[in-house]
C-alpha cells in the first residue's frame, strides 16, 4: 500500500482517509461507561484539593485568621469577661471555633464566582458527567479546609490552656457537628456565587450575613445577660444552635434540643439552597 503522506509528513491535499486508516486512531472498543454522580463529585472534589497543593496560599485564611482571632479576642476580652483569660478560653473556645470556620464557608462562593468569570465551569458543562458534580465537588474539597481550621484552633487553644472535659471523643463530635454544617451552609454561598456578578459582590453580601449571625449568638458572651429584644433573635439564630451543641459535646455532655435544630438547619439549607443552585446552574 502507498503511503499517502508527502516528505513533509502531511496528507496530500484532497486527501481522504480509508477505514482502516481510520480504525487505527478511533477506539475500536465500546465508549466508556458514563460515571456515577458520586465518583464524578469526587474527582472534583480532588481538582479543588490540587487547586490548594499548587496555590498553598489558599490556606491563609483557614491557619493565619483563626489564630488571630483566637488570640484577640481572648486576651481582648477574657479578662473582662471571665475573670481571666484561662477561664474564658474554656467558654469561648468552640464558640469562636465555629465563628471562624462558618466565615470561612462564603470563600466557596467566591471561588465558585472566579472560577464562572474565567469560564472554567461553561468547559465542565460540556463533560459528559452528573451536571451538578462541579458543585458538589468543590464543595467536598473546602470541607478539608473547615476540618484544618478547626483543628488549627483547636490546637492553638490547647497550647492556652483550653481542656475539653468530653476527651477525644467529645472533641470529634463537635468538629462533626461544625463540619455538617458548614458543609450545608456552603450551599447559601454557593447559590450567591452564581447570581452576583462579581466575587466582591459575593464577599460583600457574605459579610452583611455572616457578622450578625456570627456576634448576635451565644459565641462571646451568655445570651442571658443580652435586652430581651435582642435575645429574641438569638434563640433562633442558627450559630446559636450549632454553638451550643459543639460546647455541650466538648464538655462531655450533649444537648438534645440544638443539636435537632442544628440538623434541622443543615438540612433545611440543603434542601432550599442546593435546589436553588442546581436549578440556576442547569439554566445558566
């Protein structure tokens, strides 16, 4: 058979390729089976860990911040508020624990709202995969974050002189607890990063949420000491529940009644928010 190929390497204008010719570059075998909504969220989810590996600068935010916050506001206000620093670690540990990891959570809708203005997420949408596994997967890779932040305080409130009376174990479930809601949490974000037009946008509405959730709670001082009006508004801020399961957890004990509303919660920002942005994200 005579090569059709000139001298340069390149077909002859005109040039039409015969099937065997063709057989030898496509795959002869069957398409490959499509993946499973999990599998494809997962390997997402490893895209957004490799996205830490080469830009480690990523993890400021979940080791720099939250040591600072652990040691300004304990030292700020542990004198004043608890007799001493030592003794106001032990109450405002967890809560300052969850104020720093929820906070963490609207990066996931800015990175989601950079990631839509570079087009990468126009590219996933022509993947034969589950439409909604970019988003779940990104979501998955930042639970490793809320993990490493919680640990970062926790370590650092260990080397102050914080003690959990509920051990290990006790120390787990609460990170447990954290960790399930903010996960659900992300999901309000991530709805934002799609809507707004710009990750400042997204930064500025995350902000106008998170502050007043975060400091009208349980996480610096005892509601019992707040005006009625403004405890009113504690008891059914939602980082007042999730606080107050992770403090019981952590001194050993446990509370029934917010740790149902905390779940409730999570599950309720799923349900809502993940519909939400899975129905603007298959229309966008």
């Amino acid at each position: 058979m005579i090569n059709a190929t000139t001298t340069t390497g390149r077909a002859p204008s005109g040039y039409v390729p015969s099937a065997e010719a063709l057989a030898t570059v496509l795959a002869p075998g069957a398409r490959p089976p499509r993946p499973s909504a999990l599998s494809a969220s997962l390997t997402f989810g490893w895209r957004a860990l490799l996205k830490i590996k080469h830009v480690p600068e990523q993890l400021f935010d979940v080791t720099a911040f939250p040591i600072m916050m652990v040691l300004m506001f304990t030292y700020l206000f542990g004198g004043a508020l608890g007799g001493s620093p030592r003794n106001y670690l032990q109450f405002f540990l967890p809560g300052i624990m969850v104020t720093s990891v929820v906070m963490i959570t609207m990066y996931t809708g800015v990175g989601l709202n950079t990631d839509i203005e570079k087009g990468v997420f126009d590219r996933f949408r022509t993947l034969p995969v589950w439409r909604p596994a970019a988003l779940v997967g990104m979501i998955f890779g930042d639970v490793l974050r809320y993990v490493l932040a919680a640990l970062v305080i926790l370590g650092v409130g260990l080397v102050l002189g914080f003690r959990p009376d509920g051990g290990l174990l006790g120390v787990l479930a609460g990170v447990g607890l954290l960790v399930v809601f903010s996960f659900a949490f992300s999901w309000v974000w991530t709805f934002f990063g799609l809507i707004l037009r710009s990750e400042k946008s997204v930064m500025g509405v995350s902000m106008m949420v998170l502050f007043p959730l975060t400091f009208l709670s349980n996480v610096f001082v005892d509601p019992g000491t707040m005006p009625g009006w403004l405890q009113a508004f504690v008891k059914v801020n939602p980082i007042t529940h999730l606080v107050a399961a992770v403090r019981a957890a952590m001194a050993g004990s446990s509370d029934p009644t917010n740790t149902m509303w905390l779940l409730l919660w999570s599950a309720g920002f799923v349900v809502v928010f993940g519909t939400l942005t899975t129905y603007r994200y298959n229309r966008r």
